[in-house]
C-alpha cells in the first residue's frame, strides 16, 4: 500500500510530529512539505494519505491554518479520492485557544469529504482539555489533535495510539 505523508508547518512542529509518525509507520513514504508541493493531483495515485495542519487563524471560518494547506484546499476538493483514506492530525493549543481547540482539522477535513475520500483517524474527545472545537464531530475529533504547546508531555503516548489506530483503518 503507498501512503503519502504531508504537511505545512510555520514553527516546525508539524514537521516535527509528521517525521515522529513517518518512525512509528515505516511503510508510508517519507513526510512531504507542502510549500514543496507544486500540485496535489500526485494524491490521486496514493491510496492512502495522512495530513498534519496547525491552526494559526484561531476563529476563523476558513482559511484557518495559515500555512500552504490554505493555498491548496479547493484543489484538494476538486481530485477524485474516492477509495483513497484519509488521516488528519492537527497542532493547537488547548490552553490559550481552548475555544478553537486545532479547528483546521475539519476545514481541512471537509475538503477531502468532497473529493470522496473515506475519512479515517478519528479520536474520542474523551481526556482532552478544552471549550470547542469546530473539529469535533459527534463524540469525536475528525483527526488526531495534538497540543505541542500546553499538553506536550501527551503527545508520544498519543501520537503512538493513533498509528496503530491507522496501521488497522489504512492497512500498513
């Protein structure tokens, strides 16, 4: 199976948490800037992909990452990714943006809904701190959130959950 990692990053933490996952899934393809990435239909041909966004326009009703994911979403809207799944992990702060909690998880999300993908990833709001997320779906996140900032000392522990959660839905 080919799985592409990506991501777009301002700080490096994004990068950081990509190349964390690319250790703990060895047979996925080895993280992808996003800012290096002149066009997206190369998705189109991976049959599973995994996306990490922060959230840097907190409240905002879109173009809420403030990275290259903002540049590339309609594109991403417009591939056929049916049959294709799709993970997304996000980078926010629960602590000083607790009422937009990793938000670009969905923006980005309800993009790859609309180019048919099957959504894979999601994670239980369950033993998380924070007021609202638009990512929250149910009872879940529609990604894996992750708080570098506040709740850094989780991460491994929760980023190591999520790759054998992904290691089952995606089939590495």
């Amino acid at each position: 199976m080919t799985v592409g990692i990506f991501f777009a990053t301002t700080t490096g933490k994004t990068e950081d948490i990509a190349e964390r996952l690319h250790s703990m899934l060895p047979n996925a393809q080895a993280p992808v800037d996003l800012a290096d990435l002149s066009d997206v239909s190369e998705m189109e041909t991976l049959e599973g992909i995994i996306c990490g966004i922060p959230t840097w326009n907190t409240g905002a009703d879109f173009d809420r990452s403030g990275t290259a994911w903002d540049e590339m979403l309609e594109d991403i809207g417009e591939l056929n990714l049916f049959g294709k799944k799709v993970a997304i992990f996000g980078l926010g702060d629960s602590s000083t943006y607790t009422e937009n909690f990793c938000d670009a998880i969905e923006e980005l999300h309800s993009y790859f809904v609309k180019a048919g993908a099957t959504m894979v990833g999601y994670v239980s709001k369950d033993n998380y701190t924070f007021g609202e997320s638009k990512s929250v779906i149910g009872d879940s996140f529609c990604g894996l959130p992750l708080d570098e900032d506040s709740e850094s000392d989780l991460s491994d522990e929760r980023l190591e959950r999520w790759a054998t959660q992904l290691k089952n839905e995606i089939g590495l």
